[in-house]
C-alpha cells in the first residue's frame, strides 16, 4: 500500500514531467534546425554578396580599363606587335596598366594572341621574384571562352600564382579579328579573409562555428581545420551527395547538427552548426527540475511512510506476538488497543477470539467429563445389548425357519387353490350344460304333455261316442294324467333353475378362488425374501 502511495504520487510527477521534457525537446530541436537554417541561409547569402560585389567591382574596372585603353587609339598588329592608331606600342608598355592600378588598386593586363595562346605583353601582375609577368600565359579556359567564342569571361580564374576575381574581353582589329585580350581583376583572398572573417565571429551555440567545403570534401573555410579533408567521413560524402539539409552526426563523442546548402558560383557547401547540447541546456534544466522533485518526492514519502508503517507494523506486531501464543495453547493472551481505526478493531477482534477459544476449550472440558461418564454407562449397556443381540439372532433364526416352512404350505396352498379353481369351473360348466338340458327337457315334456293331452281328449270324445258310461273314467284319467304332467313340468322349471344357480355361483366362487391363489403365491415369494433376509 505504502509503495502504491508512492507510485501514484511519483508516476503522475514523472509523466508530466516526460511530456514536457519531449514537447520542450522536441519544440528546441525544430527550433534549432529552423534557426540553423535561417543562419545557412544568411551565410549563403553574404558569401553571394560578397563575391557577386567584388566580381561587380571587377566588371567595372574592366569598363574603365576599356576607356583607358581605346582612349590611345584602334589596336592592330604591326610587325608581330599590338599598336594603337599605329603609332602606341603596347608590348612592354606599361602606361595603361599602371594607370589602371593607380586609379582602382586593381590588376590589369593587355594579352597578344600568338601561336594558339594569349600571352602577357603589358601587365601590372608581379610574379613570385617581384618581376611583372610579362610573356606568361592566359588559362585554357580563358582562352576558348574568349579567343575561340569571342564572348566576355567573368569569374574566379587563376592568375600567374593566385586565384583572383576576373574580367576578360576580346581586342579586336579593325576588321572585327581577336588579336588579344584586356583583363581585369582583383585577388580572391581578401574576401575570403573578410568572409572568413565575417564568419569566425559568429558562434553557433557555444562552439559552434560554420565551415565551407568544397565538393571534393576539402575544408575552404574552417577555424581549426581549413585545408584538410572530410571526404573520409559518410556525414561530409552525405552533404555532398545532397548537396542541401539538415544533417546530425557524432563528431568526437558529442552529437552534432547541421544545416547545409550548396554554393553552385563556386562548388561550396556552407555549413553552420554545433553540438545538440549547447543548445538543450534548457531541456537538461527541466530534466534535473523533474529529477530533483521526484527525489525530493521520494525522500518525503519515505520518510511519511516510514511514519506510516511504523504505526501499523508495531500493533501488527503486538498481534502476531499474540497469535503466536494463542496457536502454542496460550489462551491467556489480551491485547488492549484504544485505536478506533481498522488496527484497533482487528485487534479487538483478535482479542475477543482469544476470550471466545477460551470459553470454547472450557466447554470442550465439560462436554469430556459428560462423554467420559456416558461411555462408561453406554460400556455396561452394550454387554446387556450383547445378549439381546444373541436373542434377537436366535429369534430370526427361528423366524427364518418357519418362514421357510411357511414357504412350503403356501405353495402346497396355492397348487390346491389352482386345483379347486378347475373344479369349480368344470362344475360350473356342467350345471351350465345341466340347466340347458332340463329346459329342453321342460320344453319336450310340455310338447308331449300337450299331445297327450289332445290323444285324450279325442280318445275321450271317442269314448264319449262309444260309451257313455266310460266318460267319467275317462275323465278322472284325465284329470289325474294332467296333474301328473304339471309336477312333472314344475319340477323340470325347478331343476333348470337350480341349475342355473349353481352355474351363477360356480362363476362367483371362480374369482375368489383366483385371488385367494394369486395371494397364495404372492405370500410364497414373500414367505421365501423373509427366509433369504433372515
């Protein structure tokens, strides 16, 4: 819980500060390529500037150098020599250059075309002896752009022993022929001193600085390391690949970042740039702000907690102090606490589970004594419940016995009721049969009573007829023979209904004689379970 407490207090503090560590660094990086950028920029554009004016300054002297120079006349050639209006010698004449000089502090040169080259033959530029260069030779380039093409040259161009900012036109006859060139110009270097110059005073950062290199990778502009060469390395071949961007790389142990841009009029690459955390001491401040409250954080919430759990681990201790004597059989153990928050009520209620074991075993002791005497007396018993057992046993046995006996006359029992059940149907059959005939019997004797009846009655009217005397006779023998046939015929109403009575009673009888067999055999089989359980 303590730990938890210190979690969601640190987390929050710790997140909060993350987020803003990343948007701070996040917003200085952007900030700091936007500001490297701009700076590339601005370089860019001074280093234009500065050249773009001087090579202006250039062209304009070569202007005035024109005017100074067709001032003296049209130029020809006269015996291999250049001669203005045919009477102003150029060649080792040095008027027009030095004038030249003296008015803009400038190089000037007049060349002859001879044999396929441009050569020197009035010129102001002092070679490395201190002499003029007189009879040296124009570049190549110079030569096809102007001799050969006839146009204007402008531009960087090595002179005699050093790189000048120049300007070379055409001299033509009279008859529109390049028979020379007129130049003029300015050394380069000291406006790559002032550039350079320029340049060093401005810091990136802290140490930061900004360089130029060519595309070859050698160092045109460094502090430290101009001349030598980065090509070696991938972030140098990188910017002259890209020629353009923003580049971060380790440089001696640190990262470093750099915009670039690329100066086409000279093949440069310029670059500002400096360590990344020159410029995130701002970030690293916020990182050791939120550093510095998480561990003043930790230290007070140790410390809090360390009050905290102090409070709770001493009654805790009391409790499994007590607990441990209540689970060795001490049941004495009393724990007092006046706290009303969850340690007092725990230990409250450890307590009042030290009472409630207490009263508990002492009951447990009084139920023991209760079973000690109750086995005693349950001990007499069971020798007096061993001998009804024995009873008991003897008398099932018995039971058993008998039911098996039992057993046997119900089923004697049952085959004799089967046996009277057949004879009283068969009986009942015959009285059936008996009744059928003494009513046919009936029926014939009343027939035969009838045609005894009508025989004496026409023997009576014959005797009636014969002899009157007989008639009397005749008819107390009728009269006698008439009740005769009335017993008779009773006596046959009263056989058929006797028979039909018994057949009845021989139907009714047959049903209880099958229930009683039925019983019979249902006591039999209970009559054997009992024998089997027994």
């Amino acid at each position: 819980m303590i730990v938890f407490t210190l979690i969601a207090a640190i987390i929050p503090v710790l997140l909060v500060g993350s987020y803003a560590y990343g948007q701070a660094k996040t917003s200085i990086a952007d900030e700091i390529q936007v500001n490297l950028e701009e700076q590339v920029q601005i370089e860019r554009n001074y280093v234009d500037s500065t050249l773009v004016f001087a090579q202006d300054k250039v062209n304009s002297d070569l202007n005035v150098a024109r005017t100074l120079f067709y001032s003296k006349g049209t130029p020809g050639i006269t015996d291999g020599e250049m001669v203005l209006n045919e009477d102003y010698v150029v060649n080792n004449n040095f008027e027009i250059v030095d004038e030249i000089k003296n008015m803009l502090g400038r190089t000037a040169t007049v060349f002859q075309v001879q044999n396929g080259e441009a050569v020197r033959i009035s010129t102001n530029v002092i070679k490395d002896d201190g002499d003029r260069a007189v009879g040296t030779t124009v570049s190549q380039t110079v030569y096809g752009a102007v001799v050969t093409q006839g146009e204007t040259y402008y531009g960087r161009a090595w002179v005699v022993n050093a790189w000048y900012l120049t300007a070379y036109e055409p001299i033509k006859d009279s008859s529109g022929k390049t028979i020379g060139i007129l130049y003029a110009g300015t050394l380069e270097d000291p406006f790559i001193e002032q550039m350079k110059e320029q340049m060093s005073a401005i810091t990136v950062g802290k140490t930061g600085y900004i360089y130029i290199m060519d595309t070859e990778g050698n160092l045109i502009m460094h502090p430290e390391n101009e001349g030598e060469s980065l090509y070696e390395y991938e972030f140098a071949r990188e910017m002259i690949q890209n020629k353009e961007g923003y580049i971060d790389y380790e440089w001696k142990g640190r990262e470093k970042v750099m915009a670039y841009t690329y100066y086409g009029p000279r093949g440069w690459i310029i670059a500002p740039g400096s360590y990344l955390d020159e410029f995130t001491e701002g970030i690293q401040s916020i990182r050791n702000t939120i550093l510095a409250v998480i561990l003043v954080l930790i230290i007070a919430g140790s410390l809090t907690a360390w009050k905290f759990s102090k409070s709770i681990t001493e009654p805790l201790d009391k409790m499994m102090d007590a607990a441990g004597r209540i689970a060795e059989g001490d049941l004495t153990v009393s724990i007092q606490s006046d706290s009303g928050d969850e340690i007092g009520r725990l230990s409250t209620a450890i307590d009042r589970m030290a009472n409630g074991l207490r009263n508990l075993v002492e009951e447990i002791d009084q139920s023991m004594n209760k079973v000690t005497d109750n086995s005693g007396r349950m001990l007499s018993s069971s020798v007096e419940m061993k001998s009804v057992v024995n009873q008991i046993s003897s008398t099932i046995s018995e039971i058993a016995n008998g039911a098996q006996n039992q057993s046997t006359r119900t089923d004697e029992t049952s085959h004799a009721m089967t046996d009277m059940t057949y004879n009283v149907q068969e009986i009942a059959s015959n009285a059936q049969v008996a009744a059928d005939t003494a009513t046919s019997t009936s029926e014939l004797i009343q027939e035969l009573v009838i045609r005894k009846i009508q025989q004496g009655t026409e023997e009576a009217v014959i005797s009636v007829e014969k002899d009157t005397d007989s008639i009397a006779a005749g008819a107390e023998s009728l009269h006698t023979t008439v009740e005769a046939v009335k017993q008779i015929v009773e006596s046959g109403v009263r056989i058929a209904g006797m028979a039909q009575n018994i057949a009845s009673s021989a139907e009714e009888q047959s049903a209880p004689i099958e229930d009683i067999s039925s019983i019979s055999e249902s006591s039999a089989a209970g009559t054997q379970e009992v024998s089997a359980t027994v």
